[in-house]
C-alpha cells in the first residue's frame, strides 16, 4: 500500500469504488482513475521511511480519521462522498459490486460547517 509502507494487510478482490480526477503534476495536466478498496487491519503508524513519496503526491501529513470525524472535516477529502460511502458500508456491509462514483473536479470539497 502505496501511502502506508504496510505489506502485511491483505486486500480482497473487490473494489469498494472508482472514481477519476483531475490533478497536475510538474506543470502536467492529467485524469487519474482511482480505485478503493476495502481492508481491515490494526490501527498502526505508516512503515518506513515515506517522506520522498509523500512529497511527490504532495502530501502535508497523515492522521487517523474515526468514521464519525469524516462528516465534519473542514479539509478536502478524496474522494468527496467518503464521509456518505463509509456510513453506507457501516450500515448495510460492503456493496456486492463497485460504487461508480464518477469524475469529480479539482478542487471539490466536502465537510465542513
């Protein structure tokens, strides 16, 4: 897992979500095709030193949200409807097929006051 260094997390065959953005990175305009997967595991640090990858991705920090913080953020979350597929996941289990949550454009944002 990219963000996190783990290996030890097994991550089933089925995709929770897609969705695709736009981002640009060094000057380049480019659409990127997401796909999330479910996975449980323990509540633990990333592993290994991720600085250099963090930086490209431009990511500030990291932190653990509990599933009840997520519809109050005030920063951007990716994608947008987290908040809304997590509290569906909880209530009803994970979906038999993908959530096609479609394009979403810069800059969106959800949460908040």
């Amino acid at each position: 897992m990219k963000e996190t260094g783990w290996t030890d997390i097994e991550v089933p065959g089925t995709t929770l979500c897609w969705w695709e953005h736009d981002f640009t990175r060094a000057g380049v305009p480019a659409r990127q095709h997401e796909q999330v997967f479910l996975a449980h595991g323990p509540r633990q640090d990333p592993v290994g030193d991720l600085a250099a990858a963090h930086a490209v991705d431009r990511m500030l920090r990291w932190r653990w949200w509990s599933p009840d913080e997520l519809p109050a953020a005030t920063e951007p979350l990716w994608p947008p409807q987290w908040p809304e597929l997590l509290a569906t996941v909880r209530e009803n289990g994970a979906p038999t097929t993908p959530v096609g949550l479609g394009y979403v454009p810069n800059g969106a944002t959800v949460g908040g006051p």
